[in-house]
C-alpha cells in the first residue's frame, strides 16, 4: 500500500516560532498605562524588568529540565530566553511597578501629565 503525501502525520505539524511568547496586552486606566505579558511556566526570579532611556526591557530565562529523556521524538515545550522592549518615555523608575502571577507579567507605569500648566505662549513679532 502507497502512503498518501498530503496526510499530515504528528510529526510533520511545524512547532511554534518563537514570534509567540510574550504576547502583550495594553490598557489604561484613569492615572496609569499597563502592560500584561503572558509568561507561563517562568519562575519570578528568572524574569527582569529594565527601564533605560525611555524604553523597558523584559527578559524572561526558563531552565531547561535537569532529567533530559534520550526517547524524546519531539520537543516543543520553550526552554530558552525571551526578550522584548516597550517605549514609554521618560518616566521616573520610582513609579513603575511590575508584578508577576498565575503567568502573567503586570508592568504599570503613570501616564504624563499635562504639561500646559508649564507652556508659555510666546509672542509672534
């Protein structure tokens, strides 16, 4: 019997690219912006949140298992690191909060405050 080319056999499905971890979501509230980032699987102490120059960088390392199976016939669970930057301006670091549970990565930061309190109207001459 001929096997048929167009089936698609368990280990033929393509694994997902790495353009699927840290998916984020963005919302506001009154006074503040925040970011949720799905992180299943990472331990608290293997994420870093870093604000630099305007920018926040996420990176998130998940261990590899200690006990590798020899057996294995396909592997598709992350092991690895993630990295991802968000721009959110010039910010005091004071003010930005992060909090991690049940997978998620919560980042919250103050939105700007309006500066027309501090502009001058300049005379055109």
């Amino acid at each position: 019997m001929e096997k048929n080319t167009n089936e698609k056999n368990f280990f033929d499905i393509p694994m997902i690219p790495d353009t699927q971890y840290m998916k984020a979501d963005i919302y506001e509230d009154k006074t503040r912006y925040n970011i949720d980032i799905d992180l299943p699987g990472f331990k608290k102490e293997n994420i870093k949140v870093i604000y630099e120059n305007g920018y926040l960088t996420v990176n998130a390392i998940k261990e590899e298992l200690k006990e590798l199976k020899d057996n294995y016939i396909r592997r598709e669970r992350f092991y690895g690191e993630v990295k991802r930057n968000f721009y959110i301006g010039e910010k005091q670091e004071a003010e930005i909060k992060a909090t991690y549970k049940d997978g998620i990565l919560n980042i919250s930061f103050p939105k700007e405050e309006n500066n027309k309190k501090n502009s001058k109207i300049i005379k055109v001459e």
